[in-house]
C-alpha cells in the first residue's frame, strides 16, 4: 500500500488529480443516496419516468465521454476540457438547488451532469498520458491510487451529508453542498493543473470521431469490453441484491445493510492497494480473471445465506474481490487503445453503461425465474462467463501482445 502511494504521490499533477477526483466522488456521494428520492418524492416524477430518465442520461453520459475522450486526444489539453465540464457540474447541481422544479431537476438530470460526469473519464486519461510518458510501466499503481479517492469520499461523503441533512424537510441541500464541491475543484484546476506543454498532437484520419467510434465498436475491442462488461455486472447485481436477501432470506435488518455496505466499502480502500502490489508480480488479465472467480464464489455463497452472520462472514471476501473489479478493469480497459488516453479512457464510461444494463437483464431474469438469492446465483455465473470469455481472447502468452 504504501509504495502504490509513493508512486501515485511522486508526480504533482497525480495528486492533483487524486484530490479533483476525491472532489468529484463527493459530488457523486453527496447526491446519489438522495437523487431518486428528490425526484420522485419531493418533485413528483413517477417511478417509470424517473427510470426511463436515469437510463437516458446515462445513454447521454457515453456519448458525451466517447466524444470528449476524441477531443482530448485532438486538442492535447486536458485542463481546459475539465474546466469546461466542471462547469456544468456547478450549474447542474446548482440549478436543481436553487430552482426545485420537475422540468430543472429533468434538465440538469439528463444533459448538465451527464456532461460532467464526463471528468471521471479525463481525469484517469490524464493520469494515463502522464503514466505513457514514463513508460506506462507504473499505470496500474496510478489508476488504483486515483480511483482509491473515490472510494475514499464514498467511505466519508455519505454520513457526513446525512449528519447535514438531519432533522430538514428536505434533501435538496445535498445538491448545493456538491454545487460547492466543484467550484472548489474548479478552482483547484484553474489554479493549481499546468497548461498543456508543447505542440498538441498530430491529427490523422485515426484521430476523427467516425473513425474513434469504428474503433471502439471494432471486434477487438468491444468483445473485450463486452467480456469486462459481465464481470463488473456482478457488482450491480449485488448492489440490487445484498440489500434484499439481508431482510429477507438472511432475516436481518435495515442497520444490517447500512453496516455491511460501510464495512466492505472501508476494505475496499485498502484491498485497491493490495491489488495493485499484487499486479507488480501478476498479469493484469490474470488478476482481473482471479478477482472475477473471487467475486463470483462470494455471490454464489449470498445466495445460500440464511442468517445475518453469513453476510457478515463473507464481507472480506466481498470487499477484497469487489476491490479487484473496480480498480483493474480501469487499466485493461485504457490498455485497449493504449496510445490515445482519452479515448481509451472513456472506454470506461462504456463499461459502466454496458455492466449497468447487464445487471439489469439479469436482475429482470432472476426475479421472473427464482427468488433474490437465485438471482445472486445468475450473477456469479455471469461473472464466470466473463471470465471465461477474458481468458479465451486473452489467455496465455498473447494477452499483453495482443491487446496492443
């Protein structure tokens, strides 16, 4: 642990980075526990719009990344791009805050802060280029540092919003207090990132956004994003799940969930570094594959819990795996279009798009075939699918040669 954060501390413009997305994982841990409820409960949406709302902005979200991902690669200046996105955060959040109304909370939903979600992607590319330009050899001690701060502000963001938000009638101050967190990231970057230095890159056909789409959709690299896509899956499927069979089939309680959720969530922080040890002496695809049969057996053994110790139990091999598939996946991800960071990374916003409507076809499933705990039994042999599907395209001594 310590020496992924000496490599991730070495570089300024990396803990830089580290605090923009600590900032911007705020933002997110401010708001999300409380968005369905605004807008639901508090502003009237139905159920079925809000989820047909939700699917669209993050269908917006993909979109917005992959064409900001191009941009980045064309222009070579990543601080301007996040300035501009940072931006639509303040006005996004600040918007629903200061006018609560359906159509300003649709709006902002929909366009303003699928923009902005669009800095996850610049950040890591920028962390990647930095990475490239010393040889790459170090990118995954990088990558698991810069996403450990966002797992950092999920840890502490969340009771410290309900501490604010107690005893109020509303949950609208959340939107102000992430309103406030990226006008300090803002100026953070104004501030405190370098300008571009140099000439930016050459353009070339490659370089056009027709032919960065093609590429993202070629066999290539989407049948690997389709095969990373299964394994992540079962983190959303167990997000929908654990708390369901801890009330139901494993008869506990609603303070059950809450502590389970912050206790793997803790050891998720200091597993993404034990990870990141591990791939300095193991394959990438190798650790991503272990993670994925790691994750696999714990939702196959929450599918045969029965009493609240078992979901205890089996938080440290719940963490340590899930640590795996939201830290690794970044890395293979990036190494897919290896030589254009922005592109490569907004290949993750991709993934998470795709995991995201997985989990959803599989949850539909489960729930029409069987019971919750049979639908935690679904997700790990999707999980084994995916990483059955990795180590056919990926196995063996090709995987780094034919990546790149």
């Amino acid at each position: 642990m310590t020496s992924t954060l000496l490599i991730a501390f070495r570089h300024p413009v990396v803990r830089l980075s580290m605090i923009a997305i600590f900032l911007f994982g705020f933002t997110g841990a401010a708001t999300s526990p409380y968005q369905s409820v605004i807008g639901i409960t508090e502003l009237g949406l139905s159920d079925g719009f809000y989820s047909i709302l939700i699917f669209a902005a993050a269908a917006v979200n993909v979109i917005v990344s992959l064409w900001v991902g191009v941009l980045a690669d064309r222009i070579g200046n990543y601080r301007i791009l996040l300035m501009t996105v940072m931006t639509f955060g303040i006005f996004g959040y600040g918007l629903v805050y200061a006018v609560p109304v359906p159509a300003s909370f649709v709006f902002c939903t929909l366009i303003m802060l699928p923009v902005y979600n669009s800095m996850t992607s610049l950040l890591f590319a920028n962390v990647r280029a930095i990475a490239n330009a010393e040889g790459g050899r170090d990118a995954a001690a990088i990558n698991s540092g810069v996403r450990a701060a966002i797992s950092v502000a999920w840890v502490l963001v969340p009771g410290l919003v309900a501490l604010v938000l107690v005893g109020r009638g509303s949950m609208l101050p959340a939107y102000l207090l992430a309103c406030l967190g990226c006008i300090v990231n803002l100026a953070l970057v104004f501030f405190k990132l370098p300008a571009a230095e140099g000439p930016p890159p050459a353009k070339s056909h490659r370089h056009s956004y027709l032919a960065s789409f093609a590429e993202v959709l070629s066999p290539r690299v989407f049948a690997r994003l389709m095969a990373v896509s299964l394994i992540t899956s079962t983190l959303h499927v167990n997000a929908a799940v654990q708390p369901l069979i801890i009330t139901g089939a494993a008869g506990g309680t609603v303070t059950d969930i809450g502590l389970v959720v912050g206790i793997v969530a803790f050891l998720e922080v200091v597993f993404i570094f034990l990870w990141a040890r591990i791939q300095l002496h193991m394959h990438p695809v190798t650790a991503l594959a272990a993670g994925a049969a790691l994750y696999a057996v714990y939702l196959a053994l929450l599918g045969f819990s029965s009493a609240p110790w078992h979901i205890y139990a089996l938080t440290p091999l719940s963490a340590f795996a899930a640590a795996a598939l939201i830290s690794i996946p970044i890395t293979y991800i990036q190494d897919l279009i290896a030589d254009r960071p922005g592109l490569g990374s907004s290949l993750i916003s991709v993934n998470l798009f795709l995991s995201g409507g997985l989990s959803a076809v599989l949850f539909a499933l489960g729930t029409r075939f069987s019971d919750y705990s049979g639908t935690s039994l679904l997700g790990a042999l999707a999980g084994i699918l995916g990483f059955a599907v990795l180590l056919y395209l990926d196995g063996g001594g090709a995987r780094r040669k034919h990546l790149q």
